[in-house]
C-alpha cells in the first residue's frame, strides 16, 4: 500500500538553527499518527513543510505516492487544523467553517451538508449562528477543527490543536477526534507536546526529538519497549526515571553500578553491545518502583523518603530519595498505598531498561 | 490565622453573574482549594476576599469583623499571583526583608529569624544572594511565596501559584506550601483549575461550578462522594461512568437490573424516583476473563495507555458504554469478551438531574 504521506530526506534550517536534518518518515494510510516532541522541536514545522507554507532546504515529500514537493499549498489537497487557529471574527461559525469550501468555489448544495455534518461531529450545531466572540475557549478550537475537516480529502493534519485547553476539555475532544478518523475513514496527523494526549490519541507514533525521528512504530510497542532513551525519558507519564549507570565485567558476570545499587545483569559480556566499563542511562517506570516491598529473591529493597505524595484520585504519585537520588514511584487504586515519611522501596532488576550514553540506543539484557 | 465568613455574597458584571449568592465558612488554620473550570468564578470570590473587587451585595467577615469597607492593604492578607511578582534589581534576601521592613513592631532579630526559616522551607538557600533576573520562573515564584508567608499576614490567597513554573518547580512548590502549612497554620485560600493540585495540597476543596458552589469536603469525600453528576465527572482522569437505569418493581420491591447489574439489585431511598444514573469510577470497575455470579458480559472496544502504565479500556456492554482503568499488568486485549462487575460498594446514585440522593443498595439473596 502507498503511504499516505512520506517525508525523504528533508533538512530545514533557518540561518544556523538546523531544524531538520536529514529527517525521513512515512505516514501509514489510515492511521491515527502522532508526531509527538519536546516544544519546539519541530514537530509544526513538518506540518507546515506538508501543507506547503514552507519550503524544505533539501529532500522530498509525497503525497499518496505523488511528489509534491514544488506544489503551491492550495495544489495539496489537505485538511489543515493550525496551532494558533484564527477565526474570522465577523463571519458566524457556520461561514467559517465553510470557508476553505467557498474558497475552493463549491456549490452551496455541497457546503450546506459539509459544513452541517462536520458540526455534527464536533458537536457545535446549535452555535452554528453564533459569532466567535460569543463562544468559550473550547467551543472555538472546535469549530477551527471543523474547519480543518470539511475539506474533501482522505488526509488531514492537526497541529497540537488541543493546546491550552483545559484537560477536562481535551478529554472529551479525544474521543470525537478518534471517531472522526474513523468516520471519515481517512488519515490523521497530529502533533502535540503531551506525554498523555500521545499516549490516549495515537495508534502509530513517531518520536521527533534533535532534528530527526529518534523512534517510531505502533503505540503501544514504542511504550513497553523504547529503543531509544529519548523515547523512554519523553514517552510515559508520571516520567520515568534515569539514572546514571555504569557496566563492569567480574569474572564471566556483567554487573551494573550507579549511585543507589549495584548488582549483576544478564548481559553476555562477548556481545557486541558491551564495553568493560561502559556508561549508560539506567530508567526505571515509576508504576515498577514498589512501595513496601516484601523481601523477596532478586528484589534489591532501599531504605527512602517520601517526600511527597500527590494523590490524582484514582492514581498516587510518590516524590522519593534514596541515597543521593530522587525517583517518582506511582500506583493505581487498590495497589497499596504511598505515604509521605520514613518507607521503603524495591527495585526488580528485570525492571530496569538499560541505554548507551553514547549513542542512546537500547543495551538489550538476556532473560532470566 | 483568621476564619472568613462570606455571607450571601453575590457578583454581577452587567448581564453575568459571576458569583450567586454564596454563604461559607472557610474555617482558621486550614488550607482550602477553590476548584473549578475557568469561568466557575473562583478566582472572582477570591478577588473579593482579598479586596481587589467589590461585591454587588453581601458581607465578608473575617473573624466576625465585617471588612467589605476596608481596603485590601487595611485587610491584612498576603497575595500570590499566577505570575510571579518580584522586585527587579535587589537580591532574593531584600525582596522578601521588604514587606517586613514596613513594619515597626517587627525587631531586627525576629525579621531576620523569619526570613531565614522561610529561606530555609523553601529551599533557596543557593539563591539568597543572587540578583532577581538571573533567576527562572520557578525561584521566582518561591520568592514571592516566602514574601507573603514571612510577613505572616492572617490570611494569604494563592491564585493559580504554580500553573505557569515548570515540572521540577511545581513538585518543590507543593513539597514547600504543605510544610509552610504545616509550620505557620495560616489561613489560606488556593484557587486552581487542577484537581491534583487541589487534592494533594488542600484540607477542604470547594467544587464550584457557574458561580455556586457544588460541594464543600475533604478531597476524599468529594472525589469518593461527589453530591452530583458534576463533581463526578469533573474529578479523575476520566471522570465517572454514569448510566441511566429504569427502576423495577417487584412485589413492593424496587429493583436496579440491565445494563450494569446482572442479579437484581434491591434500592431503597428512591423518593419516588422512575430513572437514576449509576455512578462509578473506572479505576472500580471490575474486569475479567472468568464469569463470576454478579459480571456483566461485555467487548471490549478501546484500550488505550493512561497514568503509570494502566490501560483505560473502552468496554461495551449491553448497548452501553463504560470506562474501567486496569492495572500495567492486566492484559486485556481490543475486541475480546470480557466479565464486567460494578461492586455496589462503589456505586453513587444520582437524580436524572445530576443530584446525588442516599439510597440503600443490596443483593436478593
């Protein structure tokens, strides 16, 4: 199958500022794709380079198989949902979401039913009439996505479209924004900068950190098992935690030292992957820090400090020092219970995931 | 430390009413957490506590003294903003000796006593010298912090402290205000929009919705009892499954059965009512693989990674959906038919309305 969307090669840079180097991705037809970095990491400019508002330095990109590359924004046929989504304040919010129709010079047979069926999915009907100074911060990002999908396309692009709202708000919008994919059974790309909104919208992720795709792949695959340490500090909320790591052969063991433990790992010290004396990153979920634990084989068990708890209702989330280094530790209802004060943490060791501080890459550790 | 009584206080801008006639007691030594959606007219009440705004009618006493004449400086209340306000060009020490100095009755000794303790609490020590512009958001906002809990004012109001200071500020924050609290047992008001904030931080919440409030409790008590379909919804991530039910009579018994429950349920307290929602939280919702006498047979539609690593699965069930949160480890996969059981023990019942009622839930033997 042709991919929706490929990006080849592309560099963009602004004076010295390298935004994009060298980055290549495709996009899957049909998927809820979300490009998720750090702010600022060019995830926009990608979306921007696709709808054509910029020009890329170097490299390609193509759209359902067709270089595109030198095509006039108007030429790609996208629905675009911008980050700062300006409404025209003295059209009602049924002319502005017909907008891109009427500028694309539909007849008012074909915009009536679009622009009706778009506010049906988003659930703004009754404010169709309605001028935006009348409408709630909520109410307009909805209608600026109505806009961005009544274009008849099979591929539409949202650039954090979410952002500032409250979660409450987002909340509800993830659902309609899921369905509408399917509804309209095509492709949607999505940007944002949130670790949950990634995690509750995505069915394929793509990592973007450093001017390039650092990971990419199936949702929940990419979170249980990151190949790269910039997806595993960027991907998971609360954080996970790293530590610095260092590895050491004695006798025919590798064994892993940092500032809190230090214990032996299975890793074959012939493989390729090792170096007496390595220095990796050490990350360790905070839902596989154990609060109490028994003792119990193979859990190394720490004396700590909570120092704070927050309680999300449904989840708690515990600030802990051991020794010289703080970890976040989290659990679910019915999971025990964190309190703040003189406690007690185990760490499994088959818990911890292991990165090469060179190169950032996965060390992968045999099993048990 | 003061209590303050606010009296049928009402506020109206032009055609809005920001605030409908609101009577509460915020009682002394304790930290109470304005919580709402923007627009709910918290920040509105808080504005007028402090004296920055005037309301359209009622009284606010603090302590028994009435004091909606008196200015917010006669009031004597210490204030911090969502954004930090900091003296530019003096040093972390004077920017919080400042609002000290105005004040006579305050020795040399006890001045520099309380700056240090708060120096200390809220660990600025390494900032102490430093010029104010060198520092980021979140030192900032510790300064202003230790400037109004070091003047030790009766009352201090927080408006949205830490929404705009970044991750690692926000847990040094929160770690600080609750050993502040701890330390000083001052009154205090903290608005926020964020319900970890307000759960984590406060002693009573204050749930307010377009300028009412919705329920006044601990954080358990309005997150594990919300008095209605808002509270439920608008606490946890996501909020509470609510659905509807047809009451059924039986031999003089009334009963709750499909979609949620599979045996019966007595219900007592109904008051005369035909319809409730069932109310219950996701991370209670119970599923599994094997039958078990009281599971619902349900698909499910969803799953999707949440907090720590929990999946959040979208469950269909009877026509219906529901929303349960299960542990990392649980595996549960997309399209496969599950067991679903909702403990009465965890179940709220409301009005069709939205209201919360008690009602009596048990089991036909």
């Amino acid at each position: 199958m042709t991919a929706a969307v490929e990006f080849r090669n592309i560099r963009k840079a602004y004076q010295q500022n390298v935004v994009l180097r060298d980055l290549s991705l495709t996009i899957e037809q049909g998927s809820f794709t979300v490009i998720y970095g750090p702010p600022a990491c060019g995830k926009s400019l990608l979306l921007r380079l696709l709808a054509g508002l910029e020009k890329p330095d170097k490299g390609h990109i193509f759209l359902s198989g067709e270089d595109v590359t030198g095509l006039s924004p108007e030429k790609r046929n996208l629905g675009y949902v911008p980050q700062s989504f300006a409404l025209y304040p003295h059209y009602r919010v049924y002319d502005n979401i017909a907008y891109p129709l009427t500028l694309a010079g539909a007849s008012k047979a074909v915009i009536r039913p679009t622009v009706e069926h778009a506010a049906a999915a988003l659930k703004i009907s009754h404010l169709l009439k309605k001028y935006p100074n009348q409408l709630s911060g909520g109410e307009k990002q909805r209608v600026a996505i109505a806009r961005g999908i009544v274009k008849d396309t099979k591929i539409f692009i949202l650039d954090d479209p979410l952002t500032g709202l409250d979660f409450k708000l987002r909340e509800q919008l993830f659902e309609d924004l899921r369905q509408m994919k399917t509804d309209l059974a095509a492709t949607f790309i999505y940007t944002t900068s949130d670790t949950l909104e990634a995690l509750m919208l995505a069915e394929q992720i793509k990592i973007l950190d450093q001017g390039g795709i650092v990971e990419a792949g199936d949702l929940e695959a990419v979170y249980s098992h990151p190949q790269h340490i910039r997806t595993m500090a960027l991907l998971g909320f609360p954080e996970a935690n790293i530590l610095p790591g260092r590895l050491y052969k004695e006798g025919d063991c590798v064994r892993l030292k940092t500032d809190i433990f230090d214990l032996p790992i299975y890793l074959d010290p012939s493989s390729a992957d090792f170096a007496d004396g390595m220095l990796v990153h050490v990350a360790l979920r905070p839902q596989d820090v154990r609060i109490n634990p028994r003792q119990a084989n193979g859990i190394l068990v720490k004396k700590a400090e909570i120092t704070l708890v927050e309680d999300l209702g449904g989840e708690m989330v515990g600030y802990i020092d051991v020794d010289s280094m703080s970890l976040r530790a989290v659990i679910g209802q019915g999971a025990g219970e964190l309190v703040e004060g003189a406690s007690t943490i185990g760490i499994h060791p088959d818990a911890l995931a292991l990165y090469a501080l060179e190169t950032g890459r996965r060390v992968e550790l045999g099993a048990r | 430390m003061s209590e303050i009584r606010l009296v049928n206080l009402r506020k109206e801008f032009k055609e809005l009413v920001a605030i409908r006639d609101i009577t509460i007691t915020f009682p002394t030594a304790t930290v109470t957490c304005l919580l709402g959606p923007s627009g709910c007219g918290k920040t509105t009440l808080m504005r007028i506590i402090a004296g920055l705004e005037q309301p359209s009618s009622g009284e606010i006493y603090f302590d028994n003294e009435l004091v909606n004449d008196l200015s917010p400086s006669e009031r004597n209340i210490g204030m911090v903003f969502q954004y930090p306000v900091v003296y530019r060009g003096m040093d972390v020490y004077r920017n919080i000796e400042l609002p000290l100095l105005q004040n006579s009755r305050i020795s040399k000794a006890e001045r520099k006593a309380r700056i240090e303790s708060v120096i200390e609490t809220l660990d600025l020590t390494h900032a102490v010298g430093k010029d104010i512009s060198t520092l980021d958001n979140g030192t900032r906002q510790k300064i202003a912090v230790a400037r109004a809990v070091a003047r030790q004012p009766r009352i201090i109001l927080f408006d949205e402290p830490i929404t705009n200071v970044d991750v690692n500020s926000k847990v040094q924050l929160k770690r600080a205000l609750k050993k502040l609290v701890k330390q000083h047992s001052q009154t205090i008001i903290y608005v926020t929009h964020d319900q970890t904030e307000a759960m984590t931080l406060a002693d009573d919440i204050v749930l307010m919705q377009a300028g009412e409030i919705v329920q006044h409790g601990t954080p358990r008590e309005i997150y594990d009892y919300p008095n209605n379909r808002f509270g439920g919804w608008f606490l946890g991530n996501p909020g509470m499954n609510f659905v509807e039910h047809q009451v059924q009579h039986n031999d003089g018994a009334k009963y709750l059965s499909e979609p949620l429950f599979r045996q019966p349920v007595q219900v007592t307290g109904l008051n005369g009512h035909r319809q409730v929602l069932v109310g219950i939280r996701p991370e209670r919702v119970r599923v599994q693989y094997e039958r078990t006498p009281f599971a619902i047979p349900g698909t499910i539609l969803k799953r999707s990674i949440v907090v720590g690593g929990q999946h959040l699965l979208t469950i269909k069930v009877d026509g219906q959906t529901i929303k349960a949160k299960v542990p990392p480890d649980a595996i549960f996969d997309e399209q496969t038919h599950v067991w679903v059981e909702c403990p009465l023990e965890h179940i709220t019942l409301f009005e069709p309305e939205g209201r919360w009622f008690e009602a009596g839930l048990s089991y036909v033997d």
